[in-house]
C-alpha cells in the first residue's frame, strides 16, 4: 500500500524552480547522484567497522550508471548503506541544510538569473527533476531485512509516494524517466563522457556499459559494464597528476560547492604525524558563513570516511575551508564525541592551522596571480580571520593572521575611494609611518566614504599620517583586543589627537584655553550632561568641532548595533573638542562675551549636533535640530520678503 506524502514548502520552491526554469548547467545533476552513491558507500564502510554484520559478504562497494535509449530511463545504483522508509521521508522531502534554505531565500525574481544560481548551486538529490519527469527511488537500508525495503516515487509536483517493497539486495537505485530534451543523458557516449569530467575523482569504482559497435547490436550482443572513472580518491594521488579542472569538480561535488575555490592546498605529511589535507579556500561567500556550527571539512582515516562537517579540526575563525584531511593516526571507529579525546586532533589541528596560513602568507606576497588570489581570499574572509586576532590564544599563530589582516587606508584610499581591493596591511603601513609618527591610527566608519569624511582626519592629513579604516563591524572588537603590532600601538585618531601636536603647540593651546575658560564654562553648560569635556584643540583644520571618545570607547556605529540588539550601550559621555581658528567659533565667541546668551545657546547646540552627524551617529533629538537649523535660515534670509501678487 502506498502513502502520498507532501513535500516541505522549501522543496516545493525549489522543485518549482528545477521544472519551470532553463538550466544551462543541468547535466550536473548526475554529478550530484554519483556523490550521494559514493557517500552511502563510505557511510556503509564506515558504519562496518564497528558493526562487521553490515558488510559480511565483502563485496566490492560500486556505483553503476545504466541508460536505456530505448525506454529513456536511467538508472543510478549503488551497493551502499540504503535509507529505510523513514530515513527516504526525511532525506527526500526535506532540506536540511541551512545553506540551501538561505540560497533559496536569497534566489533574484528573475527567472533568468534564477536558473544560472540554480544550474551553479547543484542541489543535490532534487537537481534530478531538471532532466527527469518522474523519479523513482528504490532502497533497502543495511540494518533491515530483505523485506523492509521501500519505494519512493514523484513526478515533482506537491506530492511524493512512498511504498513498502521486498528488496533483495543492499542500498539504493535511482530510476530517472526522462524529459523529452533531456533524452539525450541516455546514450553511452553522453553517459561516458559525464562520469569522466565531473566524477572521475570517485573513490569507488563507477561503471557503465561499454558503447556497443553497430556489429555488435546486429549480433543482439549486451554490453557488459565496465569502470569509467579512475577509482582513486583524488587526494592520495599525486599532486603533479592532478589537473585544475580535476580539483575544481572535486570541490564543486566533495565539497558541495558551487563557486570556483579562489584556492587550494594539497599537502602530504609523513612523520610522527602522517596526514594529507585537500583544502579549499571558496571564491565566494557561502551563505552560511556566519554559522560558528558549520565546518566544511569532512575527515578520513586511512582512506575510509568517518565523518563530514567536523569541528575539532579547524578553529572558528578558519571555519570558510573547505575539503578533506586524511589522517594516519586516529583509530577507525573514533566517532564525533571520541574525536576530542584524541592526542593527534590537536596535533593535527595545530598543524592544519599553520599549513592554512602559511599558504596565505605565501599567496600575500606572491606573483600577480598569487596576490589577486589572496585579495580574493581577502575580500569574501578577511573578516572571518580577523576574528582569529580577538580568539586565538597562540601568539605565533595571531602574529600571522595580523600579517595577512588588510583594511582600507587613507593612503589606499586616496586615488581612488570607492576601489574597495586597494587595501594595505600592517607591514606595509609601518613601511610608511613618516618619522615622529609612533603609533597606527585607525578610525571606524559603516562605509570607507563616511570613515573619509570623518573630521578626526583632518590633522592626521594635515601632517600626513595614514589612517586606518575599519569598515566591518568586526574590526571594532578586534581593536578592543589586538592593541599592538610589532611593538607599535593601535589608536583610535579620535582619541589620539594629543599624538598630532608638538611640545610648542600644546603650550600655546593651554594659554589659548585659559583665556576662553569663560565660553567654555558655558558651552559645557549649555549642553548639560552628554558632553563630559569641552576643550579647545588646534588639530581641526576644516571643521569648527568635533566629538572625541575616551580611550577604548566605541565608535557610533557600534552604539547603533547595540540598540538595533534592544541593548543600552554603555554610557559614554564624550569631549567636544572645538577649533579656535574657526571663523564660527570666532563669531561664537565674541557673541558671548557681548551677552547675547540665549542665542549662542542655540548656535552651540546645533554644532554639536552636527559633529555627531559628522561621524555617523544619531541625533537623540532630530526635530528639534531640524527647528532650530530652521530658525537660523530664517534669521540669516531675514524678514520674509513680500510676495508680489499678481492681480
Ligand atoms: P546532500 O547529499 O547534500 O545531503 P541530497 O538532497 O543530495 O543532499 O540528499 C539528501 C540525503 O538523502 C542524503 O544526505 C542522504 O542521507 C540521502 N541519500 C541520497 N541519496 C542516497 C543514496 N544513494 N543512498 C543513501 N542515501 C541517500
């Protein structure tokens, strides 16, 4: 008896979209098959390590690929691990993977555009609907008996069907009919040609028939199966046999990927720890970068898989590498919860860290096509490293991530500001630092063009001093903790405009100060309780005044975080630094002293209103700004002018 069942809404969408749309790239669907095959493979040998009943019979674990041009079917089977008819329900009407979901979500309306992402994001088991109108999965599970095999069925509409069958034999089979322009995947030669480019790395032997010559078929002879791909996991082979199109269609199907790898390293060691590490480094930003759960590495021991997405291998701010590691000293049968418990994870880890940044640093300070691959690496990671400089306990390892750290600068920015590649590192900032420069400035800003336009660069222009721009929201705690490179310390300009002036000029602020001690008083008092400090500084070259944070305070944009999060950010009364060369402040002042208080009251209000806009913040009291801006053009336009009537 069979049940119909309905799909999850997320398949639904996306079966939707494999039927309705075009697909330039839908001959991967079969790429997607063959790897779930070889996964139920490796999961089979894996699970028969500590359950031998599983595997009794020893068999050779295969992958078989068989069209019928005859009936247009194709069929994929495997001898692997099976699904119960519980485990079809779940595997074959659900998405689990965050990833795809997210994908899904952030899909374009565009059709066009649609099926492009779609034909590159490759999703799994459902890209069978873009060649096939009806899907027939057939699989008995290795822990049930012969009887309990099922039959799962759908034409990729709403619905599926499943049914309870007698299978004989272990694992799956998947029966495709074929859409009328999809005939094609049928054909030997089409078949053939297929399991060579996208499959060939396939640990387990993939075997479709031999093409029959047309003698052969006049003599009613079958062809007999024989094996397409190489059969050799591609990372125990050679690195100089290993072509780029060979590691690119292992990471697209290994590593689930759909973009090209901005890099790879494939790397061999024997010793005291012997291991091989096939990595990856994406080309672009997957969509579940920010989930601290996800890892995209799966782990081997001695050539058989043990287990995928595994955690203990890469820190969290390595988590965007994909691919696999081979190790030749873990035991077989560790499971996820054994795994910590293992001398050589650390080891092992330890090591994998170093090969990972190594290989950065390498690419860094490359040739051309060295350097454009780490700007890549740069631009979709760079944020995720640089978490390392906050987490990371080993000062050797935190040493190089801030040697690969790169930010925007006033100096990179200055040709062209809106080029967000030309970034620079420390190295090459301390290269520049003029002397009489001791420090390196940075200065946080929600984009590089509002961190330009922030005030506190007036001096440091002024004197030709680069500063830093930290852009990502992450930059604000690694500033909180990374406080030093190579014994020069990290300041904020904003906090640092002490650093600008020579011994002789802050003498002839302080006696500048003393004299407006009066118009300070009652600027200060004026504004009442936000403002801590009011104080005259000679470093605004173009602005009457600004707004400067104690040491370590956080910037605007991190306050706005924190209240988008329903959290107070912490108190943070600030100085108001003012600019006595300023023809406002001048005017201002003079205004003062005449005791025309009420209106410098309003004056004074406005610009410090206007310094917190300058630097990106909030005004806690936007209307009455806006009145007070207006009354001021009101008094400089003068009395209202009379309007001639017509008439
Ligand atoms: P993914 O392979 O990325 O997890 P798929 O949609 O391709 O996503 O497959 C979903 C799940 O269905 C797999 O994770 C697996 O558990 C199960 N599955 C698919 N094909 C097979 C197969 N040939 N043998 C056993 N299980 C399979």
């Amino acid at each position: 008896m069979s049940k119909t069942h309905v799909f999850q809404t997320e398949v639904q969408q996306l079966l939707h979209l494999m039927i309705h749309s075009l697909y330039s790239e839908r001959e991967i669907y079969l790429r997607e098959l063959i790897s779930n095959a070889s996964d139920a493979c490796d999961k089979l040998r894996f699970q028969a390590l500590t359950k031998p009943a599983l595997h009794a019979s020893g068999e050779e674990l295969a992958v078989e690929v068989v069209g019928d041009s005859e009936s247009h079917t194709l069929v994929i089977r495997d001898n692997g691990v099976g699904m119960t008819e519980a485990e079809a329900v779940e595997h074959l009407g659900t998405i689990a993977k965050s990833g795809t979901k997210a994908f899904l979500n952030s899909l374009p309306g565009d059709q066009a555009k649609q099926s492009h992402l779609i034909g590159q994001f490759g999703v799994g088991f459902y890209s069978a609907f873009m060649v096939a109108d009806r899907v027939v999965v057939e699989s008995r599970s290795a822990h049930v008996g012969s009887d309990d095999g099922v039959r799962w069925e759908s034409t990729g509409d709403g619905n599926y069907t499943t049914e309870r069958i007698a299978r004989p034999q272990r694992g799956t089979q998947i029966t495709l009919h074929l859409k009328d322009d999809a005939k094609e995947f049928a054909e030997p030669w089409r078949i053939r040609a297929l399991v060579k480019k996208y499959s060939d790395y396939v640990a387990y032997p993939v075997r479709s028939p031999k093409q029959l010559t047309d003698e052969d078929t006049k003599k009613g002879a079958t062809a007999e199966l024989e094996q397409i791909n190489t059969g050799q996991a591609l990372w125990t082979r050679p690195k100089d046999q290993i072509t780029d199109e060979q590691y690119s269609a292992f990471y697209k199907a290994a590593c689930h990927q759909w973009d090209d790898p901005a890099t790879r390293l494939h790397v061999s060691v024997e010793g005291t720890l012997s291991f091989t590490a096939l990595l990856f480094v994406p080309g672009e930003r997957p969509l579940d970068l920010f989930d601290r759960e996800r890892r995209g590495l799966s782990l081997y021991v001695r050539r058989v898989f043990v287990m995928d997405d595994c955690k203990d291998l890469l820190p969290d701010w390595l988590r965007f590498v994909r691919g696999v590691v081979d190790s030749d000293d873990l035991p077989l049968n560790v499971s996820r919860e054994l795994l910590q418990q293992q001398d050589a994870v650390p080891k092992l880890r330890k090591q994998l860290v170093k090969r990972i940044l190594d290989h950065l640093l390498k690419l860094a300070g490359g040739d051309d096509t060295e350097k454009a691959a780490f700007a890549a690496v740069d631009s979709a990671f760079g944020a995720v490293l640089r978490e390392g400089l906050v987490s990371e306990r080993d000062s050797e390892t935190r040493d190089k991530i801030a040697r690969l750290a790169r930010w925007r600068s006033t100096w990179t920015a200055a040709e062209k500001p809106e080029d967000d590649a030309r970034r620079t590192g420390l190295e090459d900032y301390v290269k520049r630092m003029p002397e009489g420069q001791t420090a390196i400035y940075f200065v946080n800003g929600a984009s590089a063009a509002a961190a330009l336009a922030s005030p506190h660069l007036e001096g440091y222009r002024r004197k030709s001093w680069e500063v830093l721009l930290l852009t990502d929201p992450v930059d604000e705690w690694v500033v909180q903790h990374f406080r030093e490179y190579q014994g020069k310390p990290l300041k904020a300009a904003g906090s640092a405009q002490d650093d600008l002036a020579s011994a002789e000029e802050k003498a002839a602020l302080e006696e500048r100060s003393k004299e407006a001690a009066g118009f300070l008083g009652f600027v200060k008092e004026t504004l009442g309780e936000g403002i801590a400090e009011v104080r005259l500084s000679n470093r605004l070259t173009e602005s009457p005044c600004c707004l400067v944070a104690g040491e370590g305070a956080m910037s605007p944009q991190m306050d706005e975080m924190l209240k988008r999060m329903g959290q107070q950010p912490p108190s943070r009364a600030r100085t108001l630094e003012i600019n006595p060369a300023h023809p406002l402040v001048e005017r201002l002042q003079a205004l003062h002293a005449a005791g025309s208080t009420d209106q410098a009251k309003g004056y004074v209000q406005v610009l410090r209103d206007q310094a917190v806009l300058a630097e990106g913040g909030r005004l806690d009291d936007a209307a009455g700004f806006a009145k007070r801006v207006q009354e001021l053009m009101l008094a400089a336009i003068g009395a209202a002018p009379k309007v001639h009537k017509a008439g």
